[in-house]
C-alpha cells in the first residue's frame, strides 16, 4: 500500500490522510523537510483510528521521517486533527500546539458542549449519535506557542498566527518570504469551516474578525487542512466566506422572526443546508449536531448584536426571539 506524496515547493509536502466515513473526505497532512541534518516539521495528524494512523505511518515512512527528528505541530484541537498525538509521542516526536488552544482542550470543552446541548433543544439520539465511538486522544503535554512565534524549518520562517473561531485558539503557520499560509480549518475552499458555539464565547465574532486579519497578508499559496483550493485566491475565498456568514447572519434572523421565538435546534431545522437530504428528518444525526452548533454560533452573534434576544422559557430550554 502507497500513500501518494506530492511536491508543493523547496522540501514541502501534503499526503493525505484519508476520512472513510466523513463528508470531509481526507486530511491534508503537509510536511517541511529539514536541511543539512535540521528536524523535520509534520503538520496535524487525522483521528485516531487504525486507517488514519495507517496513513500517517505510511506518509512519514516514504518521506524517511524519524519521530526523534520530527516535530508536530497542531492547529487546532479537534478530533481530525489531534488524533494521533499520543501515537506520535510514542514515536518520539515533538509536539506542538498554540498556548490558548490546547488550555481550552484541556478543560474537557466536549463534556460542557454536550451538557449545554440540553439546553438548545438536542434530542437525546443525536447526542447519543456523537458520543459514539468518539475515539478521544490520549491526554498529551505538548511544547505551547504564542501568536507571534516563529519556527524554522526546511528554509521556511513560519509566523504562528492567531485565528480563533473554528476553535477558541486556532493557529495559522505564514512564511513571508514565500507568502506561504498552512490555514488548518480557518480558510477552507469548497466548503465552509464549521463554526460552532463554544459557551461564554461568540465564535462567530471571532471567527469574522480572524477573517479580517487574514486581508491584511499577502498570500500566493494557501494550504487548506481539508479538501483542495480549486484554483481559487486565498484573498478571494476570505471575501467569500464573509459574504457567506452575512447572508447566514440574514437568513438566522429571519428564521427567527417568522417562527416568533425558537431554540436553537428548531432554528437549525429551518436553515437552508447544502447536504443531500430530503428533510431535516433526513440528515444523519452528526449533521444536525454541527448544524445545529452553527445556528447557535449565529443567534449569538445576533445577540451580541441587538438583533435578537435570548431568554429561558418555563422548559428550561434556550429560546430566541426577534426584539
């Protein structure tokens, strides 16, 4: 079995680590090789599945990569990509993650995320559905970054730069001197990262705002965490998704104003989604977990905003209303 391993430039790779049973498809796992005996740099890792590690193994075995001379580092710390860590620590890698990212994953977000889910109307099956062999990384201690760091390697100066939104403390890698970006899951090309609510955060907020940090860098490769650029300009694709969130933004509120007051998984079922589903009955009980996180990433915002109010109704539940 071959992984198939590309040049994108001067000692940088992608392989792909492949998702069997997720609309995502596959992981981009991009790899700077060290020069004159320097460490190699491996960027993100898939979950933490037999396939995935499979892949991973194969991809740094065909680029003759030591895990005594590797470096990991992560961008954010959701399952797809933090997968492997354990695993790689046990090759003897180095790992690596932004400060304010991995002291957000190690406060047990996923537990309060499910806990919270009560409250905007989840059902009980599709809470179930996620819990499911959520195959969970081992706990692991890697070395922390903060925005503005540097790290060198393979020829490549690589500022970290802080993007919250996807997740509360998401890390960009830009290289200068190539206008180089590894964008993780903060600009994807031919789909929309997922943003959801993360409580006492407006996700959303941040996630626009890190868009508008991106407008401010010159870009010529944009290296996504999933899927492929299409050809598209990164500038371009920034543009686009702030146009895609307004109009989400639009359609929230007036999902809200026609239903007079709803929680956010009823919200959710009125959205337009582009899945292949005949009915919100339809969807796979995942998908309606992460659409209903993103309506909630919404109606917070439009919160936050004076556009809508929340409050408590007799059930306990988390309603909206129009003001």
């Amino acid at each position: 079995r071959q992984i198939m391993i590309q040049k994108l430039a001067d000692n940088l790779y992608t392989f792909k680590i492949n998702f069997p049973h997720s609309p995502l498809g596959w992981l981009n796992c991009y790899v700077i090789k060290g020069v004159k005996g320097g460490r190699d740099l491996l960027v993100d890792s898939g979950y933490n599945t037999p396939q995935c590690l499979a892949d991973l193994k194969q991809g740094m075995e065909e680029l003759d990569m030591r895990g005594d001379n590797t470096d990991v580092f992560f961008t954010h710390c959701h399952i797809d990509h933090i997968g492997n860590a354990g695993n790689l620590r046990d090759m003897g890698c180095r790992l690596l993650m932004g400060r304010v990212e991995y002291k957000f994953y190690s406060s047990a977000p996923w537990q309060r995320q499910m806990a919270h889910s009560v409250l905007d109307g989840v059902p009980q099956e599709v809470r179930d559905a996620m819990n499911r062999d959520r195959r969970i990384p081992e706990n692991f201690h890697p070395q922390t970054l903060e925005d503005g760091d540097v790290l060198s390697y393979g020829g490549y100066t690589l500022r970290c730069i802080m993007t919250p939104g996807h997740s509360p403390g998401h890390m960009c890698l830009y290289d200068p001197s190539s206008k180089l970006m590894l964008t993780g899951d903060h600009v994807l090309f031919d789909i929309s990262p997922n943003i959801t609510h993360n409580e006492g955060r407006d996700m959303l907020g941040d996630y626009l705002n890190s868009l508008e940090k991106m407008l401010h860098f010159e870009v010529e490769t944009a290296l996504p965490g999933h899927r492929w650029t299409g050809g598209k300009k990164f500038r371009d694709r920034v543009l686009e998704l702030l146009e895609h969130h307004e109009k989400r933004l639009n359609e929230t509120e007036q999902v809200v104003t026609a239903g007079e007051h709803m929680c956010a998984y009823e919200a959710a079922a009125h959205m337009s989604w582009a899945i292949r589903a005949k009915s919100w009955e339809d969807f796979p009980e995942a998908q309606k977990w992460f659409a209903t996180g993103e309506t909630l990433a919404h109606l917070v915002y439009l919160t936050n905003h004076g556009r809508l109010v929340q409050y408590t109704d007799e059930k306990g539940l988390s309603e909206y209303r129009h003001i």
